[in-house]
C-alpha cells in the first residue's frame, strides 16, 4: 500500500491520485460507446471522491476531463 510520505508531498499526492486513476480508465474504456461511463464516473461514490480529489491536484485525463464536463 502507497501513501504519502510527508505533509506537502504534491508529488507523491499527484502519484497516488493515478495509481486511483488507471483502474478507473481501463474500465471507462470497456464502457465506451455505452449510456453508462458518465455514471460510473459520477455516480459511484467512490469514484467521485476520487475524482474531485484528483481534479484539487490537477491531476484529471483529458479524456475523462471531456466526459465529465458534458452536459
């Protein structure tokens, strides 16, 4: 298990934020093309925490940046 190392640590944040990230991109492309991938973005609970902690650290995919931003 990864954590931080020290208070101020951006660059070990920004590196657990897409060790959380990858799972959630392997999936989004397995949901490509499907009415879901905004929702399992957005609408699981853990996802979304993991979501608006990443965007704090600037850390957000395009890819995954352009789906949540569709209305």
């Amino acid at each position: 298990m990864h954590s931080l190392r020290r208070p101020g640590d951006l660059r070990g944040a920004r590196d657990a934020m897409a060790r959380g990230i990858a799972p959630l991109l392997r999936r989004l492309k397995s949901l490509k093309g499907t009415p879901y991938s905004r929702s399992f973005l957005l609408g699981l609970p853990h996802n979304a925490a993991l979501l608006a902690a990443a965007e704090g650290y600037g850390c957000i995919p395009p890819e995954i940046d352009r789906l949540i931003r569709q209305a």
